[in-house]
C-alpha cells in the first residue's frame, strides 16, 4: 500500500500557502514532501521537522538559525532554501526542489563510477562546500545520500546540518548509523571536534567510493569502523582499480588524512587540487573503466548509458561555480606544502598535543568491542537481530513513533476510525504489542482518527480560538468565517455554526463559523471637534481611537478633526478603532484674475485650483463674460473656500 495516501499532510494546505502534493521521504527527524507554493505557483520541496521535536524549543531555535545562514548561501551547488515557517505542531523549510536521485542512487545502481564522472560529481560539491565554508558553515554530514543530481545532470548538496539531533547516537549497531559512520573524520570520533577539514574528510571517503565501488574502511560492527578510522590510513584505491591514475590515489590519500593539519584547510583549497588532478589526466586515464562499474542498457537497443547525464566536454552545467574556482586558486597552499601533504603523517611521527592517553584509552576500548563483536557473532544471529515491540497502544502518535525510533525500529503510519480510541492515539500495531521483530525492521502504527461519524458540538457563545480546537477535537475542520454584529453574543465569539450544533458529519467535515463583532453601534460625527473631544465622544460611543501620523489641509480651524474614518453614521461593532486625522488650516491659494473672461472658462480655472464658484447674474441682459470677482486677482484665499463671480450687464 503506498504510505503517501496515508500521510495526513498530503493533500493539506501547510500554513495558508503550500499544497502538499506526495511524501519524497521520510528519516528520523524529518519528512519531506512534494509541495506546491500557491502563491508563485512553483514546485518545491517541503521539509517538515517531525511534531515529538516540535517541542523541543533548543531544537527548533537551532533549525530556524541554520536555515537563515544556508538561505544566505545563493550558490547553484546548493539545495535553496526559500522559506521557513510554523504551522501548529509542524516546523517546516521549504527549499529548491531537485528533480532526479541521490548519488547514493548512482552508486548503487552503477557500482562504481569512471574518473571522469567522479570528478564530475566530485567538484560541484566542493564548490558548494567552499562556499559555505568560506560563509562559516560546515556541513558535518557529508555522504552520498546528501548528494542530489537532477535530472538535468546538475549536482547539488543537501542538509546542511539542518535536521540533526541534539543527541545522535553513532555507535548504535543498525546500517544506516554504519553508513554515517563511515565518513567521519577521526576527531569527529575521538574528540568531537568539526571543522571545515572533517567535510574535506568526508569528501575524501566519498571520491574512494565512487572510484571503487566500495567504502575505504569496511566491517561488521561499528567498534571495527572506528578502530580502522582511528588507526589505518585509507588504501590507495588503484589497489582495487588497476590501472587508476597515481594523482587520484594522492587526492585520496590528501583528503582522508587521520591527522586533520595534513588535510586542505577547506573545500575550496581541495577543489584546487582536485582540477589540477585532473588537468594532468589524459582522457584514457579519466575514462578508464572500476571492475566494480555497472553500464545500464539505454532501454532502446542503442550503446549502455554514460554513468551520469553530462554536457559535452564532461563537465556539469553550473557545476563549480567559476567565482569560487577564481578565489580558490589564490588561496592553496604553497608548493612545498602541497609535497608533503600528499603523504600523509603516521600518528606516532606526530601525536595530537596532550591527546596520547586519549587515544590509547580509544584503542583498547575499541579493541575490546572489536573481540566481543567477534564472540557474540553467533548469537547475533540467532537471537540478537531481534527485538520485541515496545508497548504504544493509546499512545499520542509523536510519542509512539519515537518510542519506535528510540528502539531503533522504522515506522509506517496508517490511520483508521475507531468510537474507543481517542483521535490521534494508537489504536493498533503491526506486529503486535510483545512480538518479534528483526531490530532494523518497521512497525504500522495504526492512528484513531476518532469515531467515523461525529457530532458537531455546539459552540454558541464560545470564544473563537477555543471554537477551532474544540472542532479539531472532534476531528472536524474549521472552515469559512463570517463576522455579523450581535447585541446578545461577546465580541470574538462565535454565534453559529454551519450545520449547526448536534448535527451528525464524517471527520474532516469543514464546518463554517459565524463570530460576532460586538453590539452595532452608529459612528458619531467628530468633524471640526478638537483633539480631545473628538477622542472623548467617541470613548464614550465604545470607540478605540487612533489619530494619523500627519494633518492635512482643510477648511476646518487647525488643530481640529479635518476626516473621520469611518463616517459619521456608518455602523460599527463596540471596541472597534475610528482614525481621525487633525487640520492644519485651509490652505492659502492665489486667486487668479478672471474679469473679461467667458463664464465657463473662469469657473474652471477657479475650480481646478481648489475653490467653490457661484455665479451671479444681472437680472437684464446677462453677458457670459465676469465683470467683477469677490476676491481681487493677486490676494489669497483659503482653498476650498467661495468666490463669486458676477456677469456683465450688458447696458
């Protein structure tokens, strides 16, 4: 059954603005979904941090500062993050969606890749990491999963340290912590340490991997990965891929160096020496072929594909940003050092200052687990896989999927009604309460989605905010909301609902809400009032004031009430604000001269500055020309004010 169509979210509108469309994936902290922005009506990806970690504020503080410094990054190497947000109990990014697969995808479909192709994927991601580098961030997590490349055959990096817990557990014995565990640097085991070096780290083990289809340190328990991190420096992989050019066995062993001084101080300075690489290369060395290396038929009866989509020349489009290939080139170091750094140290040619007794302590704890995980081998197999599902019927949901995950045990969710089950609890788990399950395997979660008929409660005189829980209580959605004035009914509250109380509906019925804004009351006129007895009158109505920032001209005596809004009569709710703006007085015009003009031409230029005309006529023999005007041409008059205008006799 496809667990998309299950997924509460799909189908939801997050936050007023993003229509989830389909569940991408789902990992420990996070589920990422298709998203559909409705306001810029364009694709993107919706991570939505899981709502137990909701609740931890340190957690949530923590995602919201990360998400700010990567959506300052702006580089084409690095998944965009466009917005942030909180809608109730889910805390979401949303970010670039990247049409395509994962380099973990690659890998695993084609084994291992050619040189070409690996520093095809390889420089990009450097690029990207150099920025953020450069910009003070280190992404600490590097791997293949954390690699997208779309489908156009640009390569982007994800998940900058953004959804990472507080407390992640890296010696726990299930594959996936394995997996994370085998790209990182010896002082991130050893002494908890990461700086820009422990990513040059990672991307060493990565460019290994790509090369030879498998990863440098290799082993059946966690104990034998940080034994051979902590004290084997990684093989040259052309011991697995014969033939493979001496410079790529250098950038391996450079990046992957156990001591972090003899490493590139960043990305950007590896991203230095992984083009200078590769420009000593000729083409037979960059398209030799790993024996790991997988070709899939085309599909049409043509040639097997390339290992990944490239333009011409080999290169990806955008893929190393040519500003940071510019500044990093200013920036490596000197040649001497480039020397010496392709062979790297042994720990006891050069021990970490005051680190000694630490790293024995390492080595004979490390080496202790190594034998036990040897001589528990058998009953690992038989008994030790397994584990026992943990009691969570009637659980809520967030604290049943991590008592699950705490286990070490996936989660699928289903949902189903139930007239017993409170909604949003456990009514049902698959394998049972007490049942054997292999320890790395997934337990349904069936959640209540309450009683498959409801009520609609009746919520007449109930405060707004307490009317929408109660509904979402009952599984029902708020819905529209009308707003009516009520002399019976408190402002804020609600007076109806649609259908109305006790009505019988299935869950996620929308239901209508109809909130009063307070007794109806006709709005005073306060024009040509000064400040305080306007504001007086209207208090005394059951009117907030508010006065505009600036006054106005007007006919009305300065410093008195020049617009109301809204107007005297309107009808407003008690509580509501009226703004008043203040007068600064008429403002005084010139008035122009108009005698022995036409009539229709004088009005219109006295008009069109501002003033009222009347005209006056003789009662024999009017002309239309002015004979005389009441203000004299020159003198100022207030605008808006009245100038008469009388017409030739004619005698």
């Amino acid at each position: 059954m496809d667990t998309t169509l299950q997924d509460p979210l799909v189908g939801q509108l997050l936050d007023g603005r993003y229509r989830v469309q389909a569940r991408i994936a789902a990992g420990g902290m996070a589920t990422v979904y298709q998203a559909v922005d409705t306001r810029l009506d364009r694709v993107l990806a919706l991570k939505v941090m899981h709502p137990g970690l909701a609740t931890d504020e340190a957690f949530v503080e923590r995602f919201i500062r990360e998400a700010k410094s990567v959506a300052r990054l702006s580089h084409p190497n690095v998944v965009g993050v466009f917005d942030q947000g909180t809608d109730g109990t889910y805390v979401y990014l949303a970010m670039e969606y990247v049409a395509g697969c994962t380099l973990r995808d690659v890998l695993r479909e084609r084994g291992a890749l050619q040189p070409r192709a690996a520093l095809d994927v390889l420089e990009p991601i450097l690029a990207a990491l150099g920025a953020a580098h450069r910009a003070g961030l280190v992404h600490r997590d590097m791997k293949p999963e954390n690699v997208l490349i779309g489908d156009d055959g640009r390569v982007k990096v994800a998940d900058f340290g953004l959804v990472r817990a507080v407390d992640t557990n890296t010696t726990a014995s299930t594959g996936s912590v394995l997996g994370t565990v085998s790209y990182l640097a010896p002082e991130q085991l050893e002494h908890g340490t990461a700086d820009a070096r422990v990513d040059v780290y990672a991307c060493g083990v990565v460019l290994y991997e790509m090369l030879t289809g498998g990863k440098p340190h290799t082993g059946g328990t966690v104990a034998q990965i940080l034994y051979q991190h902590l004290h084997e420096d990684v093989l040259p992989p052309s011991g697995l891929v014969p033939g493979l050019a001496p410079q790529l066995d250098e950038l391996v062993a450079l990046a992957c160096a156990r001591d972090p001084q003899l490493r590139p101080q960043d990305a950007v300075a590896l991203l230095f020496r992984a083009q200078e690489a590769r420009a000593q290369l000729s083409d037979a060395q960059l398209d030799i072929v790993p024996p790991e290396a997988r070709t899939v038929a085309a599909g049409d009866g043509s040639e097997p594909t390339d290992v990944i989509p490239r333009t011409a020349g080999g290169q990806l489009p955008g893929d190393t940003g040519a500003e940071l290939n510019r500044t990093s080139r200013l920036e490596v170091p000197q040649e001497s050092e480039r020397t010496t750094r392709l062979r790297p140290v042994p720990a006891e040619e050069a021990p970490p200052r005051g680190g000694l007794l630490r790293r024995r302590l390492v080595t004979v704890v490390a080496a202790v687990l190594l034998v036990l995980g040897v001589g528990t081998g058998v009953w690992y197999v038989t008994s030790g896989q397994f584990t026992t599902v943990p009691a969570v019927l009637d659980m809520p949901q967030a604290k049943a999927e991590k008592t699950l995950r705490d286990e070490g045990l996936g989660v699928k969710v289903v949902r189903g009604f139930s007239s017993n089950v409170e909604r949003g609890h456990i009514m049902k788990t698959d394998p049972a309460n007490g049942k054997r399950i292999r320890g790395t395997g997934t337990v349904t979660l069936t959640v209540s989605r309450g009683p498959d008929i409801v009520s609609v409660p009746d919520l007449s005189g109930t405060p707004f905010a307490d009317a929408k829980r109660k509904l979402r209580d009952r599984g029902l959605i708020p819905g529209t909301v009308n707003r009516e004035f009520s002399d019976e009914v408190a402002k804020g509250s609600v007076i109806r609902t649609d259908p109305a109380g006790g009505t019988k509906r299935r869950p996620d019925t929308a239901v209508g809400l109809t909130v009063s804004r307070g007794s109806a009351v006709d709005v005073p006129g306060v024009l040509g009032s000064d400040r305080a007895d306007a504001a007086n009158t209207l208090r005394e109505a059951g009117f907030q004031v508010r006065f505009a920032d600036e006054p106005v001209y007007s006919t009305q005596d300065k410093g008195t009430v020049a617009r109301q809004n809204p107007a005297e009569g309107q009808t407003r709710g008690k509580g509501d604000t009226i703004t008043l703006t203040l007068s600064k007085g008429p403002e005084m015009i010139a008035v122009p001269n108009v005698t022995g003009k036409n009539v229709d031409d004088a009005k219109r230029q006295l008009t069109d500055l501002g003033f009222q005309v009347e005209v006056k006529k003789p009662f024999f023999f009017p002309k239309d020309t002015v004979d005389t005007q009441s203000v004299e041409p020159g003198k100022k008059a207030p605008k808006g004010g009245r100038i008469t205008i009388e017409l030739d006799g004619g005698l």
